[in-house]
C-alpha cells in the first residue's frame, strides 16, 4: 500500500508539475530544461516505485507459496522506454536551445534591423557551435543514430548559414538603399534555400524523434 500511495503521489504532484511547466516549456531554453528536468525526475522516481513494487509482489508471492512467471528484468520494456525519453529530450533540447538563437536572427531580419542581424548572427554562429560540440560527445541509442545524425545536419546547416548566408543577409539590410537587381537576386536565393531546408529539416528531425520513441514503446 505504501508503494502504491507513493505511485499515486507521483502522478499527483511530480507529473502535474511537469505539466504545469510544460505550459511555458517553449518560451525559453531555461523553461524547456526545467520542464525536461521534471519529467525525467518523475520518470525515474516511478521506474523506481515499480521496481519496490515488484520486489514487495515477490516477497508475498514467496510467502504464500504462489508461483509468479516474470520476464527478465534486463528485458523490461518501460526502463527502456524511459531511457529512450532522457536520450530524446536531451537531442531535442541541444537542437532547440539552437533554433532559439536562429529565431533571434530571423526576428531582426523581419524588423530590417542590421546591427541586430549581425549580433544574433554571431549568436547563432556561436549556439551551433556550442550544439555539434555537445551532440559529438551523444552516444548512438542502442546502435540506433538516425535522431542524433539529423540534429547534426541541422547544427551544421545553421553554422553555415550563420558563417556566410546570415553575414550577406545583415550587409544587404545595412546597404538596403543601395542594392543593386543582382544583390536583390542573391537576398531571395538564400532566403527561399533557408526555408525549403528549414522546413525539410524540421520535418526529418521530428519524424526521426518520432519513430525512436515508437520502437520502444511497449506494445499493448
């Protein structure tokens, strides 16, 4: 009963914090770390909940002579699906702390601000950076890299942009009244190539994250 009540607790007080914070998870980095942070610490105090739970199910099983049939521990589907969430949100939040410096960019170039263009450029340079740094020292899952080998192309993508594509994006706003047809031609090339890749990305990385998680989610 204790080990129930605790379960109960957990779902209770941890899991609605987690749901609480997940309400302003995308407003910044910090927000999505905490939120992140509680799920996984609600995750494993229940991982750990149920493993006294089956220990305590033993001990009465044993002492009332009745014969339990359970699957190898080392096999149990949920420590896995648990493993897979912390290894995913730890892609995730690297690849979204990035997208956050890029969006800052992205805001000046809207606003036509050029001496913001070229402070959120080096930003972004610097996050994505800073983001093929910490996924280099990420270990494939299980032999799988698919999520890890996604989020990579799009920190290199964004470091490329940020090193050339965002510089000649930040000139042509400062000499705006001076562009010639050709420098009006280049400023649409990137911006239509950083969409189609934008979008392309995005979509491959979510789908990737996607069928990570459905691999090891116990089926019913």
């Amino acid at each position: 009963l204790e080990v129930l009540q605790q379960v109960k607790n957990i779902y209770d007080v941890e899991f609605k914090e987690a749901g609480d914070l997940q309400k302003n998870s995308q407003s910044s980095y910090l927000a999505m770390e905490r939120y992140y942070k509680a799920q996984d610490k609600a995750e494993a105090n229940l991982s750990r909940s149920s493993k006294r739970f089956d220990a305590a199910s033993n001990v009465f099983a044993k002492q009332n002579k009745i014969n339990v049939i359970r699957k190898d521990e080392k096999d149990n589907p949920y420590d896995r699906m648990g493993e897979v969430n912390q290894y995913t949100r730890k892609i995730y939040l690297i690849n979204f702390k990035l997208s956050k410096a890029n969006a800052g960019f992205m805001d000046a170039f809207e606003a036509k601000k050029a001496s913001s263009m070229e402070r959120e450029r080096k930003k972004t340079l610097a996050a994505s950076s800073e983001a093929l740094g910490k996924l280099k020292a990420v270990k494939d899952f299980y032999g799988d890299s698919d999520y890890k080998k996604i989020a990579v192309k799009i920190a290199s993508f964004r470091k490329k942009f940020a090193s050339k594509e965002y510089a000649e994006l930040a000139k042509f706003t400062k000499n705006s009244k001076k562009l010639t047809k050709k420098d009006v031609k280049r400023a649409n090339q990137i911006i239509n190539e950083l969409n189609k890749k934008n979008a392309a990305y995005v979509q491959e990385f979510n789908l990737a994250g996607r069928a990570l998680r459905q691999k090891y989610t116990p089926k019913q």
